[in-house]
C-alpha cells in the first residue's frame, strides 16, 4: 500500500509540474509581446468622431492621454469616463489604429438629442416667455425624455400658482434634422379654481376664524380678482402651518401640533377646500426666570429687559425677543458675537416654563475696515456720512441699525445691505456694503383733483442725488383752477461734509380764496442742523412780495379787516422737531413734535410774530391697524402794526377739520372770514388695510377744533367732525379720499349730510 502511494505522489508531482511549465510557456507567449508592444506604443494622434456641437480642441485638454506619450489602457478608460460626464454624450467608445507614424486613439462619440426649438400653444393667461423661462428644456440644450416631464410639472405649477389648479399641459418632441429635437407643449388652462373654504379639525381654543386670520393664504371672495385672494401655493400653505401654531406657542400652549394642510378639489369642481387639523394640548405660563454665565449687569438690570413675567402666560414671541434685547444689550457694549441662550425646563405637572437665560459674551470686537461697493454714481463719502461706526470703533449693534435705516431713508439704492466679515483677527470685524443704485433723477408730468383746488396740472424735474453728491434740487410747476405754483430750489443736506443742510428757492404762487385774490413772489435761505439721528433744528429767512386783489364787495367796505397785507415780508423761522417715529412717510409707532417760531420784521413792511406746536403719537394696534392722535396749537400776535388777514389762521377741509369747508373756520365779521389769531386742532385716525397687497387702507376720524379771535380763548368753542374714507398711494401720488360729518354745524355755513373732500397729487 505505502509503494502504491509514493508511486501515485510522483506522478501527481510530475504532472503538477508539467502544468506549470506549460502555462509559464503560455504566458511567455501571450502576454510576454503585449507587453512589449503596448511599451512601444507610442501615441501619434488624437481625434473624435460623432462630435457636433462641440469642437475636438475643446474635448482634447480634457483627456489624460497625451500625444507623445505611451499609450495607457487605465488613461483611456478615465477619459471615456471624463467625456461622458460632460453630458451631452450618450455612448463614448475609444478605437485604436496603429500607423507608420504611431497610434492613433479616436474617441467615438453619440451625441444627445439637442433642443432646436421649444414651442407653447394654448395658453392664453401665462406668456409663452414666462413659460419658457421657467422650465429646464430650452434651445440648445441637451434634450432627454425625463426633463421633458420635469418641464411639465414646471409648467403644472406655474399654473396652479396663479390658480388654474385643473390646468392640463402636454409635452411632446419630434426629430428634426440630424440629432435635434423639437418640444412642443400643449396646454389646456381650463377654468381658475381657487380656495373657497379653509376649515380646521380639533381647534377649541380658538375660532376657526382667528386661525384663519393668521394665514397668508386667503377664501377667494369678490375682490379676489384684485387681491390673489384664494389662490393655492404649496410653500405659502405649508407656512402658513407655522403662523397657526406660532399662535398658540404664543398663548402658552406648547405642546400644540398642527397637521400638514389636506387640499381636495370639490366634487363640483368649483372650488378647493383646505382642511388643518389641530391638537391644541394645555396652556403653560412662565415659571421662574434666571441668568448665568458672562454676566455684564446687574439681576435686576437684565431682569427688567425681560419681558416674560412669572405666573404670566408663557409666549415664544416674547421669549425670542427678550433674547434679541439681551443680545444687543451686549451687542452695544463691543461683544458683537455674545450667545445667549435660553435653557428651558418644562413641569407638565405645574405647567409651567422655567427659563435660564445662559451668556457667553466672547471677546471685545472693533471695526477694521469699511468697504463700499457697487455705487457707480453715488460718492462714497455720501453714503459713509450716514454710517455711526467708524473704522477702529468698538462694535454697537445699535449704530450698525441705525446705519441701514438712514442709507434706506436716503432714496438712492434700490437695495442697500451692511454684511459682516471676520478681520485680520478674531476679535475684528469688517463691514462690506453693497449697494444697487437707482434711478434718482426724475421728470412727471401728471395732474390731480382736490376739493379746495380743483384740477392741478403739474409739471416737474427733480434730482435727489445731483452729482453724486446728495444735492437734491427741483424745477416744479402747478396749475389749477383756483391755485398756480412755480418753485426753483436747490438744497445740500450735508453742506462741506457737516450736520448743516443748506439750501435757496426762488417761488411764484397765486391762490384765489372767499374774500380775495393772493400773488406772492418770493424767495428764501434756509439751514437745518441734525443734532442727532432724532432731533434737528430747522432755520429759514424769507422775503417776499405779496399782492391781494380782486377784493370781495363785504371787503372793499370793512378794509380795516385787511391789516397791512399788501406789501413785503422778510421773516425768520425757526424750528425744532423731535421724530421717533419708525418710517417717515407713513408712521406705524413713536411719536413726532414740533415747535416752532416765526417773526417778520427782519426787512419789508408787514409785523407779526407766530408760534405753533404740534405733535402726534401712533399706536399699532391688532390687524395691521394703526391708532394717531394728532395735536396742534398755533398763535400770532402783532408788533406794532396789525396782523395781515392771510397771515392768520383759517382751518377746515382736509388737513384740518373734515366736513368744514376749507378755511371756513374762523372768525367771521361783516360777512367776511378774518381768521383768527389763535387756534386749536385735534384729530384721531384709525387707519386699517383693505387690500393690504394693493396698499388700499380705510379710515375712520374724529376731529376737533376751532380758531379763535382776540379776546377769545382757547377751546371756548370747539367744532367737531367725524367720517371714514379710503387712502390709497396711487401712481400719481397720495390718494385720499374721506366724507366728513360735522357734530355741531353753523347755521347758514355748514352743509347738512356732511362734506367730501377729496385729493390726489400735490405740489413739488
């Protein structure tokens, strides 16, 4: 058995090793002139074969194989790799030729379809531009089936976002010419369907009413051809989800869950019905409030900046903002990237919130460096004069605010944003401005209407940033049939790099009044003086002729009732005003004064001095609503000759007491309104949105006041008026638009029913 064995193991052994020097002959021969070939070949050309649109010089820097170099099985292979990825190929192979002079490598190369031309038909509400502009398939582009759909969903949501919720697109292509396609998309916009009911599963606590004042999307109702109102938007939708839950985060109920929105198109096809269900959970109000970490002050400082109270209703909207306080409280101080976080700790025994508020201030930061860009006109010292930081100042996010909101109020920029940047350090900071600048020279022609004026025409150019250098000057001329107006001004309100602003205008006005004709040709100087972003002082000294005419018969025959008021005035004015208000234009909070004090007797013939304080404070209430009160008290006296009857004060009419006929109300003898020497006014808006989107607000009023002769005190008789009406900032201006109803009319003035008074317009 064992010689059986051994002699089985030698000729096992023998054949092994015959094997093996078979195969080593094998691959001597197979492999062994492969490998010599391919080290000496040599690559001699490159070219492409099948490549349209796209020229071979532009392909060959892409590829790793080289002519000149040996060619490389694993580098063509990346480069079929490379070529494809480009996208526009949908094979890539490589062949091989050998030459006399070497090898020739050609990629072979099958183009994608490529987009000739993209057609729309059908569609009649959205532009074919519009259309195509959205969508991913446009001319010479690579054309493939899946971005033909993707351009239909495109397509469907351009139209469901403009309500046409049923709209049917239809995208086909067809060959034309060698490897171009032409898209076609078919659309059928069908009927505009909007939301016409919003309701709400679970809601207790609140009406569904209130939920749905919450939401950005809207019930169509018949304004909605106007106002969007109705119309289905997914992302608005899904928003709107957070605004109602921030509503109860806001109330105490924290555990509150809202369901994502459920959208069904009616059975009727009329309309959308919008369904959200809510689980309200339990209300939770504010347990105890403490602070920890880097603190700056004192407990009872950062404590009175809370605005979050123990045993009160715990609300996220204030807890955010308590956070932003404390963050610019630090903020002011240099710490320009102090963390305060507020650490919770909820009972749901008790229910109630407990809050820590956790500092880290992080290091002193300063100012580095301030750059400006994109002003191709504006000059850079005019917008870095509105700017109250400095290079080298300590950080303050109070200056930073502040600094944005005066390049906003400037009326250069269409956009005007301060981003920060880390410095040379990490304790400095850099503020890169850019700003896009528009269009500040203009030229109207236009006209308006108003009930004490008539019809105005008007005709104007202004320039708000003459030169680049924030000049503002003025051509303007109105016209109307009882008034006439032509000014020339020219102002700086940054006179040699001051807080000084300077200016002149020359003028021409001619009014026609109750008991008399009024022409004044004048000019002034004035000087104004920014104390501080709030607080400026006003200056200005004028000198005029002025002319009255065309006298009524009850004035011809009492011309003692007259004063001296054909002549010439040089008065000084001057005045200080206090604005905290937060936008100018159309106030929403804060509050507004001025006094101010007139004396003519500085040149010309006519003596008379003027005073007047006026205030308003605005309240923002519930509902975008906003709450003015508006106060004014005024007083001429005379100096040593008497008051000229159009220098006195007359009130009623739109800017004063509605339901009064304008400049009515005033003393009146032997038939003729004299004015007064005194006066009073009081008014109360409440102004509210109608068509928020358009800018179309209501108001109802309450007015008060009266102007009172020598002799008669103030408030001794006092007539009011209240009303509604409708303002609207139209194209050609202002538009107001009010009826007034006086409480108390005067026999033989007064109309019953009320007064109109409408405007649109004004004077440059």
């Amino acid at each position: 058995m064992k010689l059986i064995s051994l002699h089985f193991r030698s000729i096992s052994e023998a054949c092994i090793c015959r094997s093996t020097w078979l195969l080593f002959a094998f691959l001597i021969v197979a492999v062994l002139p492969c490998r010599l070939s391919a080290g000496d070949e040599k690559i001699a050309a490159i070219t492409f074969l099948g490549n349209e649109t796209r020229e071979s010089a532009s392909l060959v820097p892409l590829l790793k194989s080289r002519v000149g170099e040996e060619f490389s099985a694993e580098k063509a292979n990346e480069d079929i790799k490379t070529i494809y990825r480009l996208g526009i190929y949908q094979d890539v192979r490589v062949e091989k030729v050998t030459s006399d002079k070497g090898l020739i490598l050609t990629y072979v190369v099958a183009e994608k379809p490529t987009v000739r031309e993209v057609r729309v038909v059908g569609n009649i509400e959205i532009k074919s531009d519009k259309i195509k502009e959205a969508i991913p398939l446009k001319p010479n582009s690579v054309f493939s089936p899946g971005l033909l759909a993707m351009s239909e969903k495109k397509i469907k949501k351009l139209y469901a976002d403009e309500g046409y919720y049923l709209a049917e697109v239809s995208g086909t292509s067809s060959k034309v010419g060698k490897n171009g396609e032409q898209v076609s998309f078919s659309i059928t916009e069908g009927k505009k369907v909007l939301i016409k009911t919003i309701t709400f599963e679970g809601n207790k606590i609140f009406s569904s009413r209130k939920l749905r004042k919450q939401m950005e999307t809207k019930e169509k109702w018949f304004l909605s051809w106007i106002t969007g109102a109705g119309t289905y938007k997914e992302e608005v939708l899904r928003n709107d989800v957070n605004r109602i839950a921030d509503l109860y985060f806001n109330n105490g109920y924290i555990n509150v869950k809202v369901g994502e929105p459920k959208v069904r198109l009616l059975d009727d096809k009329s309309g959308l019905e919008v369904t959200i269900s809510v689980t309200e959970g339990d209300q939770f109000t504010t347990g105890s409030i403490d602070f920890k970490g880097d603190l700056l002050e004192s407990r009872e400082k950062l404590d009175s900046m809370v605005t979050l109270q123990k045993g009160k209703v715990f609300s996220r909207e204030l807890l955010r903002n308590d956070v932003a306080k404390l963050t610019d409280l630090y903020g002011d101080k240099g710490y320009a990237f102090t963390n305060v976080v507020p650490l919770s700790k909820i009972d749901q025994d008790k229910k109630t919130v407990d809050i820590t508020f956790e500092f880290e201030k992080g290091e002193l930061v300063y100012i580095e460096k301030i750059s400006i860009n994109g002003n191709t006109k504006t000059r850079d010292k005019v917008i870095r004069r509105e700017f109250r930081l400095a290079e080298g100042d300590l950080y303050s996010v109070t200056a930073l605010k502040r600094t944005k909101q005066n390049l906003a109020n400037l009326g250069y920029f269409e956009e005007a944003t301060i981003a920060t940047a880390k410095g040379s350090t990490d304790n400095r900071l850099n503020l890169n401005t850019e700003v896009k600048e528009k269009s500040t020279g203009q030229f109207s022609i236009g006209g308006g209407f108003s009930s004490s004026d008539g019809i105005i025409g008007q005709a104007s150019i202004q320039q708000n940033n003459f030169l680049g250098l924030g000049l503002k000057g003025t051509i303007a001329a109105s016209l109307g049939g009882e008034t006439s107006l032509f000014t020339l001004g020219i102002s700086d309100p940054y006179f040699l790099d001051t807080n000084w602003t300077v200016g002149v205008d020359v003028y021409r006005s001619e009014r026609e009044y109750e008991d008399y004709d009024r022409r004044v040709t004048g000019g002034d100087i004035k000087a104004g003086y920014r104390i501080s972003d709030d607080l400026s002082t006003f200056w200005l000294y004028k000198y005029e002729d002025k002319k009255l005419f065309n006298l009524s018969d009850e004035l011809k025959a009492n011309p003692d009732l007259m004063g001296e008021s054909t002549g010439t005035i040089g008065s000084l004015y001057g005045s200080l005003t206090l604005d905290k208000t937060d936008y100018k234009l159309d106030p929403s909070r804060g509050f507004n004064g001025t006094v101010s004090a007139e004396y003519a007797g500085l040149g010309g013939s006519q003596r008379f001095a003027r005073f007047i304080g006026q205030s308003a404070v605005y309240f923002p209430l519930m509902w975008s609503t906003v709450l003015s009160l508006r106060g004014e008290l005024g007083y001429i006296m005379r100096c040593g000759k008497d008051i000229p009857i159009d220098e006195k004060f007359y009130l009623g009419g739109i800017n004063t007491l509605r339901g009064y006929e304008t400049r009515t109300v005033s003393p009146y003898k032997n038939g003729v309104y004299t004015g007064g020497v005194k006066e009073a006014v009081f008014n109360l808006d409440y102004v509210f949105p109608i068509i928020k989107e358009a800018g179309l607000k209501g108001v109802v009023f309450f007015d008060a006041g009266n102007s009172y002769d020598t002799g008669q005190e103030y408030f001794s008789k006092i007539l009011m008026s209240y009303g509604a009406g409708i303002r609207w900032y139209s194209p050609m201006g202002p538009l107001r638009l009010e009826y007034g109803f006086p409480v108390n009319p005067r026999e033989g003035i007064d109309k019953k029913g009320g007064r109109f008074e409408f405007s649109i317009g004004g004077f440059f």
